[in-house]
C-alpha cells in the first residue's frame, strides 16, 4: 500500500501532517530550518510582538512523562529582525512559514502586512482573551495581500495551546519549579492531550474550516488520533523540545507505517474519521461488562470489591 503524507493545508502542499509549534525551538531561521530538515511539514515562528520577551528563570520544567510546564513568553528577538532576516532567511532554505503574530490588534496592524511581505507562507494569531480574536483577524485580513482577496473571518483555526496556568512545588526546597510570578506556568506535552482532541473535535463539528490540532501530541499514535478528531494537520512542541528536532524524523516513519496497518493512504483520508461515532446520546449496552474480584487491584477496588471507576461500579452494581 502506497502511503503519502503530503497535506493540503490552505492550499500549501506540507511534506508532512507535522507542523512544529511556536516554541523554543522555532526561536530563530537556524531552529526553523533544522526543524523543516527534519521533517516538519511546517514551522511556526516563535510569537512575534513589539517588544522582544524577557524570560523568567527557569522558564521550562519537566512535569511527568513526554508533560511540561514553562512560563516561557514571546520571542525574546525583535520583530524587525524576525521581518528583515530570519523569516526571508528561512524561505530561502524552502521552510514552509507560519509567522506567529500576538497578542493584540495593535500587533497584528504593526507586523501582520511586514511578516506577508517577508515571505511567510501564512498568519497564526495568538490571543489569550476572547474579544480580541475577531478584530485581530479582521485586521490581519485588511492588511495582508496574500488573504486579502479571501472571506472575512479566520481561514483556519488552531486548537489550541497550553493549559492553565498550573503550579509545581519542588518539595525539597518547597519552591516553584518556575521562576515566574507566582511560580505560575503553563502545562504542555502528552497531559493535555485529552483536553485538546476534545476541543478539536468540537471545532470540527462545527466547520468546514482546516484546524491545525495542537497539544499533547508525542506519538503516531497521537498524531492519528488527532486527525480522527478533525484535524487538517498536526502541531507539536514539547516532543520535540524533549525529544530533540530529529525525533520529526522518526515520528514521519512511524506514522507511514501506522496509516499501513490502519488502512489508510493519507493524512487527509483520516481527517475527521472518529467525528460519526461521537455519539449525541450516551450509550449503555455497547460494551459486556464483567466483574473479576481476583483482578481487582486498585485502592478502591479493594474496598468495594470492583476496580472500575466510580461511576462504572454502580452500573455495575446496579445489574
Ligand atoms: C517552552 C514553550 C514555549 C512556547 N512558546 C509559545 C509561543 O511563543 N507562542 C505560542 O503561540 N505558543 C507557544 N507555546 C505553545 C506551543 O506552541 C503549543 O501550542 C503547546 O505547547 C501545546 O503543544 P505540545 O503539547 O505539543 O507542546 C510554547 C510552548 C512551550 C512548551
């Protein structure tokens, strides 16, 4: 069987579904290049806004397997460089560019028309705060050529970033992890992961629109997953700070060789194939369910004699 991982994303042929986030390791041309080498279909530059960020110490902590949590800003490079050097830099290395554009309308009419005319490929706009959404695109649509001639309104969506903010506590000193105000950060990598597919697969039943799903993703398994949910292709960030940008490499091998086992021959002839069996009404007789007291291992299980979840239990007891 004959796979191939080209994706369609607005009309830009990618060479992969992966699209690596905005991130530490997009901080600059030679980051986004090295990514696009090793096989990301698409680089998102790290957000450019008016004044270059200044991080926190430590910004970035390990917080369970393939999960982080940073209280990492913007780009901590200013946006004329990113305009006059690293984005045509990273054009003329071939890189398909996402330019990263937060987090107010001020910003988008600043640098939305000045990244267009550096050669990025397209426009992600970060907002944390849902009023600002609608008038940063209309914005960003006035001002750039490339999508002035489209609708009005987003082209596509990205769903959707980090959680929270969170908290770790270093129980040795009994400090933050982070050294942010509050030791507030921001929780990333395989954790949120269920969070995100949830929300992608609302979007998707809500548009037409390609949604670039994004959060949690680490394996192919991930990645396929994401795709049933409704995305068009597929962001990652926190595999790749902690697996390093090669790991693209393989992460493109093994979802070829995962679409062979699942029968399916792209990217695109999975998007969105998990949205018909997301049911509108709970189901009750899909499943046998059977009660083993020797298997049961859990704490609650013990007590009760089940090593189901609560709500599982009293289906079961109820039968
Ligand atoms: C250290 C770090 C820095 C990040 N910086 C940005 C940023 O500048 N702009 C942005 O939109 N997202 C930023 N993100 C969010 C990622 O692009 C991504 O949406 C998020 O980490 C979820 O994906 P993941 O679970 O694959 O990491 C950052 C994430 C991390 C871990």
């Amino acid at each position: 069987m004959n796979v191939d991982l080209k994706t369609d994303l607005f009309g830009i042929i990618l060479k992969s579904p992966l699209i690596l986030g905005s991130g530490p390791l997009s901080y600059n041309a030679q980051g986004m290049i090295s990514a696009y080498k090793a096989g990301a279909g698409a680089v998102v530059t790290k957000t450019i806004r008016d004044q270059a960020a200044i991080n926190p110490y430590p910004h970035m902590a390990i917080s369970g397997r393939n999960t982080m949590i940073n209280a990492e800003k913007w780009s901590d490079i200013s946006a004329e460089m990113w305009v006059e050097q690293e984005i045509p830099k990273a054009k003329e290395a071939g890189v398909v560019v996402i330019a990263s554009i937060g987090h107010t309308t001020g910003e988008v009419m600043n640098w939305a028309a000045a990244v267009d005319g550096a050669g990025a490929d397209m426009i992600e706009l970060v907002s944390y705060r849902q009023e600002m959404v609608v008038p940063m695109v209309r914005k960003a649509k006035e001002l750039t050529s490339a999508l002035a001639a489209l609708d009005q309104g987003a082209d596509g969506v990205t769903a959707m970033d980090s959680i929270g903010p969170v908290l770790r506590i270093d129980i040795r000193s009994g400090r933050p992890l982070l050294g942010s105000e509050k030791g507030h950060g921001w929780l990333t990598g395989s954790a949120i992961k269920p969070i995100i597919l949830r929300y992608v697969a609302e979007v998707a039943g809500q548009t037409d629109k390609p949604i670039i799903g994004i959060g949690g993703v680490v394996t192919a398994e991930d990645v396929v997953e994401m795709l049933m949910a409704g995305a068009a292709a597929v962001g990652l960030c926190t595999a790749a700070i902690l697996k390093g940008v090669a790991y693209l490499t393989r992460l493109n091998r093994e979802i070829k060789k995962l679409l062979i086992e699942l029968k399916y021959e792209s990217p695109a002839s999975l998007c969105g194939a998990a949205l018909s069996n997301l049911c509108r009404q709970e189901v009750h007789d899909r499943f046998t369910f059977r009660f083993n007291q020797r298997s049961c291992t859990g704490v609650y299980g013990l007590r009760q004699g089940l090593s189901l979840s609560g709500q599982e239990s009293h289906r079961a007891r109820g039968r």
